[in-house]
C-alpha cells in the first residue's frame, strides 16, 4: 500500500520524533538535509544514528546531495537497520542514485526532483534500480528556475513527474510541500490539484497537515456511491453494455471505479497501521 502522506522532522530535534511517529503520517522522513543547519549536521546525524541503535526503526531519512561534502557520512547513517527508505535531495544522475543503493540496499530509493538537471534527467531517474517513487521538491525547483508561482507555472513539471512513473512502473509520485502550516483551505486545494494531476502522495511540513492531505486524497461521497453503481451494474450485464447515469459504462470507466474502491479500502488499512515507507 502506496503512502499518502510523508512528514518532516529535523533530525537534530529527537524530542519530535516520537511526535511526529503518531500523528498519523504515513511516513515519517528524519531530515539530515535542509531542516538541519550546517553546523548543525554532525550532531544530527549522531543523535539519529542514537536514536536507531536504541531500536527506532521505521523512518524514511533526507539525505544531503551528491555533490554535497555531507553525502558519504549521510550514507552511513542510511545504511542503518531500522532506515525503510532513503529521499535523495537533488537527484540529477543515477550514479548518485547507485551509490545509495549499494550502501543501503535493503532502503527504497525516492530521488527528490528539484533541479533543472533533475527534471531533464527525469525518465533515467525513475528506471534506476531501487527507486520506489519520485519526489517533487516544488520550492528548491522554483528558484533553480526562477519561476514565481507553484500553480500552472510548474504544471509541466509535476506532469513529467507522472508520466515518468508511469512509464518506469513506478507508485504515483509524492506532491512538494505547502508552506501555509495554518491554512488548511490552501492546503487541501494543493492537494486535490496534485490527485488530479496524478500524484499519489504529497509531503507535509507540520502534523496538523497530514489529515488534510489523507481527505484529500481519499475519494468522496458522491464518488464511492458511483463507482459502487458502476461495478455493480457492470456485474449485472455480465459483460453487456451498461449505462450508469446516463453515461455509457466501458472498460476504463469500470477500471476506474474499481480502482477507486481498491484504494478506499486500502487506504483504510493504512490510516489504522503505524507509519510506513511505501
């Protein structure tokens, strides 16, 4: 089962890990990258490293990039037993990708795309061994770019990210972070553009924002009764034409509906289980 929600905490403030761990989150990623300050990074990994030699386990990890002095060192705290997944900030080249993977290779892949590089790259990203699912860093990408606005401005990018997961067979990708910690309407409206555009996740910044994105996410009224409708008049022509509403019933429409009921049931499951890396 796919996550739908991956939340942030700093990986040198241990006091809120175990916060963040029940929140309800399906994945909690332990930041070793931009919540962590540069003086601050030696610390952090220590105090992680504490953390999972003292049995924490189940936690995605933000390692710093490639190219960064800090990235042989976030290796060895990724390698650790108890790290589920590993988000590679600023994925541009899948040789960086294969480094992880050798050192942590029990570890899903989820390459943050938040450079120019990264999206002209994007299609090589996805196929990489080990790569689970693509990340959209929306902020980092905006000011690569120089682009002002996170709406239709960056349309073409979040749909390379969907159509790179798909081509590569991988889960759908996780949405960018919104910033307005406060504005649960903003926050909602980002969210059901992502599921539009054909995210399946979406990172959150603060635990207040994770039940936000799980309704987004999750279908409404109006649609489960449909796809209910669907289905069940689909099985009743036993393979004959049907209309539902009004409207022709074919394979896609009845894959969709189906599909729409598999997640609602799935996504059930996973809001009563502990937070997970898939």
């Amino acid at each position: 089962m796919s996550a739908r929600s991956y939340l942030f905490v700093p990986a040198d403030r241990p006091e809120r890990y175990a916060k963040a761990l029940a929140s309800g989150a399906d994945a909690v990623i332990v930041d070793l990258e931009d919540a962590v300050a540069p003086a601050a990074k030696e610390r952090a990994r220590a105090t992680l490293a504490a953390w999972l030699d003292g049995g924490g386990a189940g936690i995605v990890v933000r390692i710093n990039a490639a190219a960064s002095p800090e990235f042989d060192a976030d290796l060895a705290i990724a390698a650790r037993p108890g790290v589920v997944a590993v988000v590679v900030a600023k994925a541009e080249r899948v040789e960086g990708l294969a480094r992880v993977r050798a050192a942590a290779p029990a570890a899903a892949l989820l390459p943050l795309i938040e450079t120019a590089a990264g999206i002209d790259r994007v299609r090589e990203i996805a196929g990489a061994p080990g790569v689970q699912r693509l990340v959209f860093g929306s902020i980092d990408l905006q000011l690569d770019l120089g682009v002002e606005g996170d709406g239709d401005e960056l349309l073409v990018f979040r749909s390379a990210l969907v159509l790179a997961s798909r081509l590569a067979g991988l889960d759908a990708p996780v949405d960018g972070v919104s910033t307005a910690i406060d504005d649960a309407a903003a926050l909602d409206a980002d969210t059901r553009r992502a599921r539009r555009l054909g995210f399946g996740a979406k990172l959150c910044i603060h635990p207040r924002q994770v039940a936000v994105v799980h309704a987004a996410f999750a279908p409404s009224a109006d649609e489960l009764a449909w796809a209910g409708r669907v289905v069940a008049a689909a099985a009743a022509a036993a393979g004959g034409a049907v209309a539902v509403d009004g409207r022709m019933v074919d394979r896609p429409v009845l894959l969709r509906a189906q599909a729409l009921l598999a997640r609602t049931r799935a996504d059930q499951i996973l809001s009563g289980s502990k937070p997970v890396s898939l």
